[in-house]
C-alpha cells in the first residue's frame, strides 16, 4: 500500500495516476472536513473539487518533515472550505434561535478512519485539558476562526489563541 506522502510525491513528479489514487484513499474524511465547515452537501462537494485542483497544482509544495500528508490535505481542504464560505456570504441562517447559545463539544474526532494515526490523534486529543482540545476542534474541525471560537466559548480572544497554541504545541509532542 502506497502512503499519502507518497502519492503526493508521484503527483508533483507528473504521475497522473497518483491523484485518482490520493483521491479514492482520502475524499471521504476530506469530504466531511468540508461538510463540517459549510453544512450543505453541495458547498461540501465544490469545496472538495477546488480543494484537490489546488493539490494537484501544489502537490510538489508537501513537505514530509514538516507534517503527516493527512494533515496538509486536511489544511488545503479547510482553506478550500473556508474560502467558498467567505465567498458565499460567512454564515448560512438557521430557524434554530438556541444555535450558537452554548458552547459545544464536538465530538467529531469520534469519527476519524480507524488506523494507528488517527487512534493515536485521538488518544493525544482525549489527553489534553479540555479547554485545549475544545479549542482546537473548533477551529479546525468545525473550521471557526479564532474570534468566532472566542465568542462561542465567551473568552478574550488572547486567551483562545493561547490555549489553542498549547493544545497544538502538546498535540506535535504527542504525535512525535
């Protein structure tokens, strides 16, 4: 079985294969990233399509000793992501007037694919403090931005930015 970072690599050396392989491995969890961010399937699956344009483009930018191949797929999908929800106007309106009211758990660490990295990710999310892990999973799973993670938890905003730079600096010790 080939790795990402592999696939990556054969990409950005011209290998046309490598994308259709990189995608059949990875569009799932990458799929539900961008479902994660914009809550509608059709915005999800959009993100994903320019989200894996951008990395046939920019495969050859992947660098392994600056992170797991997962990881950076997972970014440019979330940037992907995020930048369709800036162009289509931020947040989409709800009927639900308690949305937003409390703070939320997240729990979709729950659902990442059951291979030794993502059980270790999830034994290194499960072990920092709450206020860390909570942080973290609504800034990059839920795709919040600091400002908006500050006004969902109702804390300065130094604040957030500080436990979420904790939580990543333990999460890199922990993954190491």
């Amino acid at each position: 079985m080939t790795s990402q970072a592999e696939l990556l690599a054969a990409l950005a050396a011209g290998e046309r294969d490598a994308l259709r392989r990189l995608y059949e491995a990875q569009s799932v969890r990458l799929f539900g990233i961008a479902q994660a961010i914009l809550r509608d399937r059709d915005a999800a699956a959009d993100a994903l399509h320019d989200a894996f344009l951008s990395i046939a483009r920019r495969a050859g930018q992947f660098d392994p000793a600056r992170g797991a191949a997962e990881a950076w797929l997972g970014a440019v999908v979330r940037h992907a992501a995020l930048d369709l929800a800036r162009k289509r106007g931020r947040e989409r309106p709800t009927d639900d007037p308690a949305l937003g009211d409390a703070p939320v758990a997240p729990p979709q660490h729950d659902a990442l694919e059951g291979s030794a990295e993502a059980e270790r990710l999830r034994r290194c999310l499960d072990a920092l403090p709450e206020k860390n892990r909570q942080g973290i999973l609504l800034a990059f799973v839920h795709g919040l931005s600091h400002p908006q993670v500050a006004a969902r938890l109702e804390l300065p905003l130094g604040t957030v930015k500080a436990w979420i730079r904790r939580g990543l600096l333990t999460l890199r010790e922990c993954l190491a």
